[in-house]
C-alpha cells in the first residue's frame, strides 16, 4: 500500500463543504491540523456525528471553551529541559511537538502553540539526567508522537538510552499504529531498531492511542503484527470522551478487539479538563459506569484495563462510584502516596478529581523545578 498523504491545510479536506471549510478556518489558524487520506477514509461522511471524524476534523468549542492548557501541572515536572521526572522509576522524554495525528481532544494542546518550547532536538540533558539518577529504570518519549520521528533520529535516542543500564524499558507513545499503520510494516530499519534494543532484559512498550473500534483496520492489525515479531510489547490507552466512544459497546468492542489483535489493553482515561476540549468532557459517574458495563461484555483479559485520572499528584484509580461517592485511591504518586485510599462525595456533575468536595486535603500544587518552563496554565484560547 502506498504511505498515505498527509494534508494540513483544511480546505484540502474535499470531503467537507466549502461552508464547512470557512467555518473551520479559524481553528486551524491557531491550532494545528494534521491529518492523512488514510485515516480520513475511515469516516463516514454521510454521518456528521461520526465518532472518526470527531477525533481529527476541528470543532467550534475549541475557539469558545476556556480553562487550564496544562491541567496535569506537567511544568512542575521538569528536571532537565525536555524531561520530566514525576515518578520516582519514570522519565518523560519530550521528543517531538509534531503528532502523526491531531487529535482535537489532545491533552497536550499546548504543543500545538507557537509560543510554547517543551520538546527539544538536543534530547542530552534529559540523558545526562537519566544516567545521573539510578532509579529510574523506564523512559516515555512522548510528545507530540515519538514514532513520527524519522527513524534515524529514533535510533539516535534509542541507542544513547541502552547505553544506561539501570533503564530497562523505552515507551514509545504514539497514535501511528492506527493513524498510519504503514509507516511501521513498511520500515524495516524501524523493525530491525525495535528488533535489536527490545530484548529479553530490557523491552521496548510502544504505547498506542487507539480510540475507537473502527481504528483497528487490517493495517492496523498487520502493523501490531510486524511489532509484536519485532519485539515490541503493544499496549493501549485511551480517554472516554463523548461522542466518540461514551457508549459500552463501543468500549466493550474495544476491548475485546486489542485482545484479539494482542494488544494490552492498558488504562481507560478520565479527559482532562484542558482549554478547548469540553466538547468531549462526560461525569466521572458516566465513565465508570460505562467502562464497568464495557468490562462486563469482555474477557478477563480485556478486564486487565484500569480507569484513571492523570492528576496533578498522580494517577488516581476510580475503584467505584456508589450512592454518590467515588472510592478511588493513588495507583502512581508524584509524593509517593501509592495505593492511598480516599472516599470523596461524587456530584452528579464532577467531571475531574479537582470536582470532588474535600480533594485538597489529599494533595497540594507543587511548585515549578525550572524556571526556564514557560507556564501557560492561565491562558486562554483568545490569546493564541
């Protein structure tokens, strides 16, 4: 199959209307759009509330919506530029503000602004500061999308991580396996990349973002296919988000789907509450609900998945929401608080751990590690 062709200006989309068009334009002049002819061909034009459309073409809420850009606090995690260290094992290597894929919901927002740096093309202080602290024994590159690096540039980076020995996994995050599976059954120099630094010691996760169903194609499928004989170890993680797959079976087909296809299916996500995305925000209540409903269509291995938020002070599992309280407790701690019980009311309309009455007694805002982080926690969409 011929690699797709990747359109980023929107009146190319043919498949939507000149007046569509117009109307979108002033989304896609402050905030980036990228998306293929492969991955448009998934979405069924006739249905304007297609779940596939959702997720790539732009949406109205993004210009009117308000709130925070970096609603996890990710500048207070900096310890080295373009390297986060929020929990004691793990790093977050920020290694490119370019997505193989746009989508509208992203939680990284920010990246996709002019005046926000976060991703370096010098990655060496995020090294140096790896080999300088032992205990971190695995890397996220992240971004953006680490597998729209040219794979050249990858091996660079890979290379310089095996060489510390206490880092035993390398995550790659990416959107590729299903945006565009070809670029990965198609490059044997990536194959032969994940073949050689992914070993019985230290293994290589590639974190996939698989959203809906629909997105796991026969590409797809022969894109998992190629990592898995590579070595690689797939796993999924994905937000609940309205309009897109707020149903339980859609969520149930999900999970039964990456099991079939050999992908772990890792975490269902709480949407953060970031500028522009409350087109896709539903009730804590709503996502556990339909993500218990989900697990009750599944196998016990689709039940592996665990609902979570991606809080300020870590990740906080949803164990249940009953009779108007949520039992939840920290599954990661930036404060090592793991495994932390809490009971908290639930109101009908909390949408975000920060919703919950009584949540400040549990955690409190940490202060920025570099000055050098540009904050953009106050802005507004108008100010773009």
């Amino acid at each position: 199959m011929a690699r797709p062709k990747y359109i980023t200006d929107i009146g190319k989309v043919t498949q939507l209307s000149q007046l569509e068009m117009e109307e979108l334009r002033p989304i896609t002049d402050k905030f980036v759009f990228r998306v293929n002819d492969y991955y448009l061909n998934l979405i069924d034009w006739d249905d304007p509330h297609d779940p596939i459309r959702k997720l790539v073409i732009p949406n109205k809420g993004e210009l009117s919506e308000y709130g925070r850009w970096d609603a996890s606090d990710e500048d207070t995690n900096y310890a080295a530029p373009g390297c986060q260290h929020k929990y004691r094992t793990t790093a977050l290597l920020i290694v490119s503000e370019v997505c193989g894929s746009y989508c509208r919901y992203c939680f990284r927002k920010r990246l996709f602004r002019n005046d926000v740096k976060e991703a370096l093309a010098d990655v060496t202080p995020g090294i140096e500061y790896i080999k300088e602290h032992p205990e971190i024994n695995n890397v996220l590159l992240t971004g953006g999308d680490s597998l729209i690096l040219a794979t050249s540039k990858l091996r660079i980076i890979l290379e310089q991580l095996r060489q510390i020995d206490h880092v035993k996994i390398i995550r790659l995050g990416s959107k590729i396996p299903v945006f565009n599976p070809m670029r990965i059954y198609e490059d044997p120099e990536l194959l032969e990349l994940i073949k050689e630094f992914s070993t019985v010691d230290q293994r290589i996760y590639v974190m996939a973002h698989i959203n809906h169903p629909r997105e796991i194609t026969p590409e797809a499928k022969k894109g998992f296919q190629a990592m898995h004989e590579a070595g690689a170890i797939v796993v999924n993680q994905t937000p609940i988000l309205r309009g897109i797959n707020d149903d339980s079976k859609v969520l149930g087909e999900l999970l039964d789907q990456l099991s079939w296809a050999g992908v772990t299916p890792y975490y269902f996500f709480i949407n953060r509450p970031v500028a522009g995305n409350s087109e896709f925000v539903i009730p804590l209540e709503r996502a556990y609900t339909l993500v218990e409903e989900a697990k009750a269509r599944t196998s016990g291995l689709g039940k592996r998945v665990r609902l979570s938020m991606s809080h300020t002070s870590g990740k906080i599992e949803i164990l249940a929401i009953e009779n108007g309280q949520a039992f939840l407790k920290y599954h990661q701690s930036r404060d090592d608080e793991y495994g932390k019980f809490m009971i908290l009311d639930c109101p009908k309309d909390a949408a975000w751990f920060d919703d919950l009455p009584g949540n400040e007694a549990y955690w409190k805002r940490p202060e920025k590690k570099l000055a050098e982080v540009v904050s953009v926690n106050e802005l507004s969409p108008s100010s773009v």
